[in-house]
C-alpha cells in the first residue's frame, strides 16, 4: 500500500533539534544490505505548517532556554499534538485502504491453494554476532552476557531442568525451573540457575506470541505502582500485565531464593529474559530493588547494614524488551526521590536490541511503530489462519480497524499514556550482527535538548540517543527475526552460545 507524499508530511517535516544524534553510517551495511541514515531529530513529527510551535523556537519564545523536559507546557502539547497527527492519518490510511486490498488481492489470485504452495520457504535470520558487548558497556563480561542470551531463548522450549543445553565448560547449573504445572498456558516459565557467585533468574517471553506486532497491540501497558517501591518511589509505575507476574513469581519463589544466595554465597542477582521475559527482568530489578529499600523487609535484613552492591549487585539484562516503566515526575509534579530510585536501577540495567526490532520501541516510540503499521500490517492481514479467499469474509480487516478506531477518533489521552514509557539504563544497539554494538540512552518522549545543549553546551546528553535510531522499512518475517535473533530463538543464536544444530558463522 502506498501513501501520497502529501498525506505523509508529518513523516516528512521531522524537525531537527539536537546535534545528539546518532554518526552517520555508510549506506550500505558490512554484509552488503541497505541501511537507514539516523535522523537528527529525537524522531517524532512536527506538522510543517507549525513553525511557530516549533520546540526550540517556542522554548525560547516561552523564555525556557535551559528546559530540556516538556511534559504538560506548550512545547509538549505541539509534540503530542504532532504526534496524534500523524497517528490518525496512518491509522485512518489503513482502514480505508485494506478493504479495497483485500479485494484486489482475491481478484489476483487463481485459488488459495496454488498461492500457498508457490509461496517460497521462509528460512529465519542465521549467524552470532561478530562483536560482543563490553564489559563496560554492559557491567558484566562477556560469557554473563552469553550465558544470560543463551538462558532467555532456551527457556522458551524448555520442559524440565535437562531442557537446557549451555556449554559444560562454563560451569551453569539450572536448579529450579516452573512451568507453572495448570497454569502454564497463561503463566509463562521461568528458570533459576547458577555458576560460581552469580544467580541468573530467567523469564520467559509468551509463547504463544508468534508475531512481534502482537506484543504491541493486544498486551496490557496500563501504568500502575507497586507497594515495593512505592514508599521511595511514589511516582514510578510500570506496566500492568508485567507487574502482575512479577508479584506472582515473587511471592511464590521469595523464600527459596533467599536461601539459595545464602547458600551459594551470591553476590550477584542477574534478571534475564527475552521479549515480554525481558520486560519482566527489568520489573523484578525495580521490585527487588524497592524491596531492599524498604526498611524491615526480608531482602533488607539479607543485605544488612552494607551498601546495596557491595554485597549483593542487582542487575538486568533483557533482550529485545518492551519499554516498562514511567517517571510521573514532571513540572509541578516534583519529586527527586522516584527519580534517584529509578537512577539507582539504571546503573546496573541494560537493555539489548536489534536492528530494527518494533518490540522495544513500544510503548513510547509511538512515530517509530506507526511506520510499521503504515509498511506490515498488510502482511498482519494476510497472516491471519484462514484460508485467503475467506479473508474478507471472516472480516480480517475489521480486527485491524476495531484495533486502531480509537486512535483514528483521536484518543489523544490515551496516545499521551504511551508517549510516557520510556527505557531505562543503557541500551545496546546492534545496527547488524557484523557492526560492533553501540551504547545508547533513552530519555523519552519529551526529551527536547535545551539551545545551549543543542549547540554544544554542558547540557548535552552523555550518550546518542535511542530513538534518534530511524525506521528502516522492512518485512514482517524479518522484524520476527530481528527480534528473536540475539537469545537464538528460531534465528541468530546471535549473542546466545549455538546450539549443536545451529549455524555458528558470522
């Protein structure tokens, strides 16, 4: 489906405002495929006939040279207006246009049958990384970093302990795993293991998710608080649907994982996983770190008198993760302490994505996901498990339309709710599995550098910034391999050690 040039000038009128962009690449990737040029915008849309409500020059006209977050000003509100612009415009667009896709599509063919089997193989992304993370990138070296991919994309087959299969060299003991017997339909899996002084607590993704889309769409990103850290941090919340599970496990597993690192001697707690497992890890990071805070909790008298890190280090390392948290935090709604908090779990929380991997730029990075509806949900369409000539009938495009009529109504409010996820920590990019990764920050939605630090100024972010990343178009089959190609799980292995049936090739 394609768009008019004009009914994509938001697409087109991306105002550059920072010089934190990230360099600029060679058009052509090390392994021969086009890649995208960064933008030098934080990559979300001003309409080109808002000049006057432009950030830097309404920040300056509004007298706020040295303001960087605009959340709830005027400067905010054009972003978000913006945004809710080009949202309705595609949302719109793809309504009105699939029926008559559809119908085109049916016209076209002779049956279903004969277009199923001219179909060609879908064969999934192979290879590893040929450049691991550092140490200093990620707070661990790089077999954690192996062990910890390797957990997250096997624990997505795994039945028992034995379902594990890492290298015998490394030392890694699986010593609990639940697949939470009845409920294992809803209720994803997740693993405890072990090598040396390090605990590896492993969620997993759903596995009934076999579309990265999915993730986006049908899961629950309501922001709720939880009483772990709630009494420190008053103004963080987090996901629902990933909050919910982590109370679950926490409650069920508390006990019996205090005295594994009583009697293993653990100074370091590592929560991993992959997709939705990602996510997770992160929440149990915030959890347990609430949780140690909180004065005359049993992980409070664990640590005893000593320091948080000298003698138990929390710390995250998620693959392919949604964004999790919010910082209510705002102008006229100050609060330093939900702020320190949440600085205090970014310092040992690192996220790992991939090329262009839809997953970890929701919920926030609202222009980022638009362009991939605007390019795949045809193929969300035409993936749907019936038979192509019924698709119509079976109302394949009243599913898409009744999941974007809100937003075509213009549910600014709820468009405003996604726009205040963001990542926390540092994140690893992986431009392709040939280029070395690159480390980059999140500082959400409306994260606009101040002149000063547009120009150059003490006020510049240390790091490039995440969603300075742009949209490179590409297929739904391969943003699915995109996602699962770092942890290994039907592509890569990626960052995770191959399995032996597995290509081990750069």
């Amino acid at each position: 489906m394609e768009m008019d040039k004009e009914q994509t000038a938001p697409h087109r009128a991306i105002e550059s405002v920072t010089s934190n962009a990230l360099p600029r690449q060679k058009p052509i990737r090390s392994d021969g495929r086009p890649r995208a040029f960064p933008t030098n915008s934080l990559t979300d849309a001003m309409p080109p006939s808002s000049k006057a409500t432009q950030p830097r020059a309404a920040a300056a006209a509004a007298g706020k040279g040295t303001q960087e977050y605009h959340e709830g000003d005027e400067v905010g509100e054009s972003l978000l207006d913006a945004l809710m612009e080009e949202t309705k415009e595609v949302a719109t667009k793809l309504r009105d246009a699939l029926p008559q896709r559809e119908i085109d599509k049916y016209l076209n063919e002779k049956t279903p049958s004969e277009d199923e089997d001219d179909e060609p193989e879908r064969k999934p992304m192979t290879g590893v990384c040929k450049h691991m993370p550092s140490k200093e990138m990620t707070g661990v070296d790089v077999v954690t970093t192996q062990i910890a991919a390797t957990l997250s994309g096997q624990v997505y087959g795994a039945t028992s302990s034995d379902s594990f299969a890492l290298p015998e060299d490394k030392g890694v003991e699986i010593i609990r795993f639940d697949d939470n017997g009845k409920l294992k339909e809803t209720t994803p899996p997740m693993a405890l293991a072990v090598r040396g002084n390090t605990l590896f607590w492993v969620f997993c993704g759903t596995r009934g998710t076999n579309n990265p889309m999915d993730i986006i769409v049908d899961a629950s990103f309501a922001p709720v608080t939880s009483r772990a850290w709630y009494h420190t941090a008053p103004n963080v919340r987090a996901q629902a649907g990933m909050l919910s599970l982590v109370q679950s496990y926490f409650a069920i597993h508390d006990e019996a994982i205090r005295e594994v690192i009583a009697a293993h001697g653990i100074e370091n707690f590592i929560f991993t996983g992959h997709s939705l497992g990602g996510g997770i890890a992160q929440l149990m990071h915030c959890f347990l770190q609430g949780e140690v805070e909180r004065e005359g909790s049993d992980w409070n008298k664990l640590v005893g008198d000593d320091k948080l890190g000298e003698r138990l280090t929390l710390r995250s390392l998620s693959f392919a993760a949604p964004m999790t948290i919010v910082n209510l935090t705002s102008k006229g709604l100050e609060d330093p302490d939900s702020s320190r908090f949440l600085e205090r779990v970014a310092e040992t929380s690192c996220c790992f994505v991939f090329e262009m991997d839809v997953v970890p730029r929701g919920y926030g990075c609202i222009h980022f996901i638009n362009q991939v509806m605007h390019g795949a949900v045809p193929e969300l369409v035409a993936d749907l498990p019936v038979p192509k000539v019924l698709k119509w009938a079976f109302g394949a495009q009243r599913k898409l339309a009744d999941a974007i009529e809100s937003l075509v109504d213009g549910n600014k409010e709820l468009v405003r709710v996604m726009t205040l996820y963001r990542h926390i920590g540092k994140i690893c990019f992986y431009r392709s599995e040939h280029d070395p990764p690159e480390q980059l920050v999140d500082k959400g939605f409306y994260f606009k550098p101040a002149a000063a630090a547009v120009d150059g100024g003490a006020g510049r972010s240390k790091l490039p910034l995440f969603r300075s990343v742009e949209y490179e178009e590409t297929s739904l089959e391969s943003l699915t391999s995109m996602h699962n190609f770092l942890v290994g799980n039907g592509a890569g292995p990626g960052l995770a050690f191959p399995k032996p049936d597995q290509p081990n090739k750069i």
